[in-house]
DNA sequence: TTGCAATATATAATCTTCTTATATATTTAA
DNA sequence: TTAAATATATAAGAAGATTATATATTGCAA
C-alpha cells in the first residue's frame, strides 16, 4: 500500500468488490485495477494480498481457477454464493464506515448546548 | 472499535481531528464524542485510546494538563504547533483516501475499451 | 545478447495496531 | 449497598499489514 496507513482493514471488501464488479480476476489484474482505480493512490502490496485471497477460498467466498496464459500461470479468483452476499454485508459496512469518518472530518458546527 | 474491522489505521487521524476541532479534549471525552458523531456505530476502546494518546505525545504532537475534577484525574491533551500541521496532513490523506474508497464502491462503469 | 521492466504467484519474518482482559478509584443514582 | 457512569492505564494476544525474498517467463531496449 502506499504513503497511508488508512488502508487497513479495508483490503477485503475491496477485493470483493472488485471480484463482484468483474466477475472474476487474477491477483496481479486486481493490483492494476485498484491502482487504476485511484489514479495510483492505493497500491496493494502482494505480501497482504495473497493471503487475504487465500484465506477468502478457505472461507468459501471465493473459487480460483488456474489457467495458462503465455506460460505464465493465471489463478483467476471468483466469488462464490456465499461470496457474493458476503460483498453485499461488507459494502453496506464500508458506506456507513465512510459516512462516519465524513461526520468526523467534516462535522456539523455543534448548536451551544455545551 | 464496534462491528467493523474498517477502522484500522484511522484511529490516530481521528483523536486529532477532534482535538483540532475542540481546542482540548481528555480520553473519555473523545470516546464519548466519537460516539456521539457517529451515532454510537464507533466505540473506540481505552487499549488502543489511550496508548495512541501517549504516542503523540512522546512525538511531540499533543501537551498534557492534569486537572482535578470531583476528585477524579482529568487529563487534557491538546495540539502543539507541530501537531497542527500533522492534522492538517493527516486530513488531507484521508480525504484522498475516502474519495479513493468511493471511486472502488461507486465504480463509473468502464468504457468498453478493453 | 544481455539485462531490465513488466508480468505472475508465493511465503517467511517482522512490525504495527487493535482487541480483550485486567486493575484501580470516585461519584451518582437506584 | 450496589451497579452504572466516570476516568486512566497496561499487559497479553490476535490480526493485519509491510518488507524481503524466491521463482519464472515475456518483451523491449541498449
């Protein structure tokens, strides 16, 4: 990830989101796609990435793939039933996590009852 | 921290926001008016509060007064100048980082030029 | 033809940060 | 008199990230 450490925690919905957005994905199309997304803002660091993907196919959220493309090994990730209302639970969360963090940056000037 | 794992990393932005925003604060009063900004959806807990608060402080961000009130310790942090300008930073990224967030979970859909 | 950048996945070691549990102590309301 | 609210603090453990390292192919430029 770059320059911030705000990231945390939030790396599994975005990776859902995305895998929900387009199907299906290998690891290093989802770094481009989220780098691409923030005009290279965020940039997922394999190391945390993997593992989450990992740990999302032990969960049954997610399926892979493996394919072959110009003898480099593509391992294409997609959601599963599961999967799929697990993504709609954690964006529901996240846009009342943002809508928080918006109250808090941007408050509404507090009436004199204090 | 309630419900959410999303809050990692935004803690420390948080505390300071709500300093810059009230001048002084002590511990509990943070914790209160965290909740009272977000409608009780983030609690943040005293294990993480309170060492992030002596962090800053070691840094040289926040000063402390101790003052007595009804025979119980209040200690009120505040920013120093550094710890302005750290705000101020501190914002910035997750302005960046919440709007980077919102162009993952309201994608405008792609132009077919894939 | 050599070497570097891009493509592609993976894991171990380490660090940071958070949660949970625990401790202490006063005031206030039931 | 007892529980809830007020107030701060730290230790142990878990979770989640970064950094470093490993491996391997393709394609482009020098």
């Amino acid at each position: 990830m770059i320059q911030t450490d705000l990231i945390k925690g939030s790396l599994k919905t975005v990776v859902l989101k995305l895998l929900q957005e387009n199907g299906r994905m290998y690891g290093y199309e989802i770094t481009r796609r989220v780098e691409e997304l923030t005009s290279g803002r965020i940039k997922l660091t394999y190391g945390a990435l993997y593992p989450v993907l990992h740990k999302l196919e032990n969960e049954g959220v997610l399926v892979t793939e493996s394919e072959n493309f110009n003898n480099r090994i593509r391992i294409y990730y997609s959601l599963t039933d599961k999967g799929h209302s697990v993504v709609a639970e954690k964006i529901e969360e996240m846009k009342i996590f943002i809508e928080s963090l918006q109250n808090i940056i941007n408050p509404q000037p507090r009436l004199t009852n204090a």
